[in-house]
C-alpha cells in the first residue's frame, strides 16, 4: 500500500447505475457502517437496496435506499428455541435467494457477520464483497491474538512468545473452515481450502483508520477506507454551562449492564475541573445516579452533533463510538468491557490518540487520574486531530463506493487504496498524516 493521498484510487470515471444490494447484521455496530455506505453509492446514483432488521427501515428509507427484511433467527444461548450459528446460516441463505434472484444485483456487500447475502451471490455467481466495519481481525501472526487487547510486540522474544500461541488459535480457525465447508455443501457449494471464509477474496473493505491497524502486508483484495459512520437524526441537548473542558461520558448500547462506567465517571469527575455530559442510552440505570454539580446527564444524544463540542471523550471503546470521536478530532479514555472493546482500546493506545483503562481499573479514582492524563497531554489530542484531518481529506464512504462499482464493472483492483500505516513506525505515521493532510 502506498501513502495516503487526496484521490486515493484515483479520479474513477462514472460508472453507469448499477443495482446493489447491501446485507447486514442488525446490531449498530454492523448496520449503520452499511447504511453509510449505502448512502454512498445511493449518491453515486445506483439503486441501492438494503436488507438488514425490521427496526431500521424508515432510516433507511429515508436515506432513499430500498429496505428489504433480513431473516431474523435466535442463535445460541439466547432466544426461546435457538439455533446453531451455523444451522442460522443454512436457513437464512435459503430465505434470501429468492431476494437476490429477483434483484439480479450486479453486486453485493455482505457484513463480516452476514453470511447470508455472500453465499446466496456465490450461488448465482455475482461478484461479492465483505464489509468488516471495524479494525481487521484476520491478524498476522507476530499480532497478540485479537480482542485480548495485548499490544503489538516490540522485540523478537514478543512476536515468537505470539507465534506459539497462534498455533492454538490456528486449530480453532480449521474447525470453523470444516464447519462452514459443512454448511457450503448444504448450500450446493464447493468447500474452501482456506480459512476466515466468510471474507471475501474479491473485496474486502475494511472501515476503520488505517492509523489503528499495525503495519503488515496486505492481500491485494482487502482495503483500509476508513471508518464509515452514520446514525439515526437527532436533537441536540443542552451542555453543561461554563467554559471548562466538556468530558463526554459515552458508554456501549450493549455492554456494562450495571453502568459501572457511567457510575465511576460521575463519582470520579464530582469535583474536577471539567464540564461533565453523560448519557445513559436509553438503557435506565438499576439505581440511581450520583449526577454532580458540573455534571448534565440525559437518555439520549447524538454523538455527530454533540462531540465537536467535547474535549475528551469517556467510553468503552465500541468502534462505531471510537471512530466517531476520532473523527472529530476528540482524544478517548477508552474502557473497554468486552470483546473487541479491548482490542480497539489497545489500538487507539498504540496511536497515540487516547489512553487506556483496563476494566479491572474503571473504578472512580483510576478514570479521574486517566482524565486528566489525557487533558493535560498535548500529542494526545494532537493525534486524534490528525486522525480528524485524514477523515476529511479522505472521503471513506467514496472510497469505498468506487471499490464496489469496480468490482461490479469487473475491473481489476490493482490500483491500491493509499491508505497509511502500513509497514510504518507509529512515529513515522504521525509525520505521514500530517503531509497528506495539507
């Protein structure tokens, strides 16, 4: 991969309409990267539908993209009579084909966790790509296993102590490529002799910074464009009064039932110089909150409209949120809670545009002393600035969107998104940002 650059595929003839189709999981985290791409190409001019859960439908049509619903089946443990993940997949491939027969997309994105959409177009022979709407997890093997939330290793001993470990890990990668061989033969498909067959070897986009992903070689299908981001309209809300530095408290949709995190912020934060805006998600707390003098706490806000006013944002390090803040230029506390939150958090921790709390530490005392830490470090907010000014000089929505139409017009992908980071030090990242940023 090159550096990053204004036009970084290339100023791309328009390509006639085409008709595309879009598939996602229905949880934020994998819908909205979807919707924003799809609001992407729907700009371009091409007929978009998008299938994904019942509950996104107006956004979606409001975004004048057409919504088709996607097969909603438990999966284990959850759900009254759940089904194997794979088993899902047999049934979900089956409701949908009917879908792609009749659209005859000349393309289709399928989410990393959406199976369906992919192997209904292998079946019919259409050109497929993946959507991973976070950092990569297909990790080279000198990288910590992903979501542990290790950093990149610095010294020899490190990337062999991981190497061994990725052996265990590659046991459990051949497993799954029997499993969903298994599946594929289900669906009058041939097996794969490789693993991570849910990506796809045509296209694979991945919508993070290229600045969070450590340095490797890439295969000549998979591209860094960027985060794609979109959310539900919203109002704004009022912000706490005062001209001291607004801390945002962001935590996850999904994780940390009890608010542990919400509850050490306000705890933490009562009487330090700073303005406090906290949300609770429309999850309601079970027992009540110790809101501070400085601090506003509300259901529900958006984070587009809301975190160009902040300092600093507090959460748990859910990509979409990360992603978000970064892009405003607004450096993280990162607490992560779950799964890939670790490995975002160590991320962003290695960028340089955040500091990192591990969960064991999300207690009052420890946030307030990561707070400040951040506040009072200049390269911190320096980094996620940079990070700001890469999103706005490279459109990642567009970049992607030209990926699609190239693969759907069957030109070859051999002209590189330029993306930055690959195969550089962290150090040398910062000074590249810098250039291709003015």
């Amino acid at each position: 991969m090159g550096m990053g650059g204004r036009n970084a595929i290339g100023a791309a003839p328009p390509t006639p309409p085409l008709r595309i189709l879009l598939g996602a999981f229905g949880d934020p985290g994998h819908a909205f990267p979807m919707i924003a791409l799809g609001r992407a190409l729907a700009a371009r001019g091409h007929d978009v539908t998008l299938q994904t859960w019942t509950r996104w439908r107006a956004h979606i049509e409001a975004e004048g993209l057409t919504f088709a619903p996607a097969p909603e089946y438990h999966v284990f443990p959850s759900g009254p009579e759940p089904l194997d993940f794979y088993e899902a997949i047999v049934h979900a491939t089956l409701d949908t084909l009917p879908l792609v027969q009749e659209l005859g997309p000349a393309v289709v994105v399928a989410d990393i966790l959406t199976l369906a959409p992919a192997l209904s177009a292998e079946r019919l022979g259409i050109p497929c790509a993946t959507l991973i709407p976070h950092i990569n997890p297909h990790t080279g093997a000198d990288f910590p296993i992903y979501s542990i939330g290790a950093r990149l290793p610095r010294t020899p001993v490190g990337r062999a102590f991981w190497r061994r470990l990725h052996r265990r890990v590659e046991n459990g990668l051949e497993r799954g490529r029997e499993e969903l061989n298994s599946t594929r033969r289900r669906l009058d498909l041939p097996p794969l002799s490789h693993v991570h067959g849910g990506t796809s070897r045509q296209l694979a986009l991945v919508a993070t910074f290229p600045q969070l992903e450590y340095p490797r070689v890439w295969p000549s299908h998979a591209h860094v464009v960027g985060p794609l981001m979109w959310e539900p309209p919203a109002e704004d809300v009022a912000l706490p009064p005062g001209d001291l530095p607004l801390v945002l408290i962001a935590p996850s949709t999904s994780q940390d039932p009890r608010h542990r995190l919400l509850h050490s912020s306000l705890r933490g934060l009562a009487d330090a110089p700073v303005r406090v805006l906290a949300t609770w998600n429309r999850r309601l707390p079970s027992r009540p909150l110790p809101v501070p003098a400085n601090a506003r706490v509300v259901d529900w806000l958006s984070y587009a409209r809301t975190m160009p006013h902040c300092d600093l944002v507090v959460c748990h390090a859910g990509h979409g949120t990360l992603a978000r803040a970064l892009s405003l230029g607004c450096p993280v506390v990162a607490c992560p809670a779950a799964g890939d939150m670790n490995e975002n958090a160590a991320r962003v921790d290695w960028a340089g545009a955040g500091v990192r709390l591990p969960r064991r530490f999300t207690s009052p005392r420890p946030l307030r002393l990561a707070v400040e830490h951040a506040l009072a470090t200049p390269s911190i907010r320096a980094r996620a600035q940079e990070l700001a000014r890469w999103t706005r000089v490279n459109d990642p929505g567009q970049t992607a969107a030209m990926l699609v139409e190239r693969l759907a017009s069957n030109r070859p992908l051999t002209d590189r998104v330029e993306t930055l980071g690959v195969g550089l030090e962290p150090t040398t990242l910062r000074l590249t940002a810098e250039c291709s940023a003015d």
